[in-house]
C-alpha cells in the first residue's frame, strides 16, 4: 500500500474540486486523459500521485494551476528528460 503524502492529498482535492466546478465525472476526465476512472478515483483519493504527462493534461482540462496545488507543501514539480 502506498503512503499518502500531501502533495498528493492536495493534488486529489485540486482534481475533485476541478471535476465539480466543470460539471464533469471520474470517468470523462479519465477519457479525456487516456486514463481509467479507477486511476482518477486514485489520484482524487491522495492513493497515487499522477505521472506528470497525465497531471498537466488533467491540470489543463480542469484549467488547475500546478502551481497552486504546490504552494507551502516545499514540492516542485520538475520534468525529467532522459539522456
């Protein structure tokens, strides 16, 4: 079982709160992303954190800044590219 941080917490009620304000479900947001609405339900449960590909798709659709959800938490989003 993976540990729940708080990043990821806020990042799940950055997602819940982003689904409500567009009227939207789990299951079309995990459409739109390529994802799975299990997946969603995790990451808006703080039981995973999404990879950074999906978290910005989800970020753009649900219009989240990234940013924001980082604030006080001292967490830096940061892309890694491979050599």
């Amino acid at each position: 079982m993976k540990k729940v941080t708080e990043i990821n917490l806020r990042v799940g009620d950055a997602i819940r709160k982003g689904l409500q304000r567009k009227g939207m479900t789990q299951k079309e947001l995990a459409a739109l992303v390529g994802s799975t609405q299990r997946s969603i339900s995790s990451y808006i449960n703080g039981n995973a954190q999404p990879p950074l590909d999906i978290l910005s798709l989800i970020c753009r659709i649900l219009e989240i800044n990234m940013n924001q959800i980082s604030a006080n938490t001292g967490f830096q989003f940061s892309r890694t590219y491979a050599a």
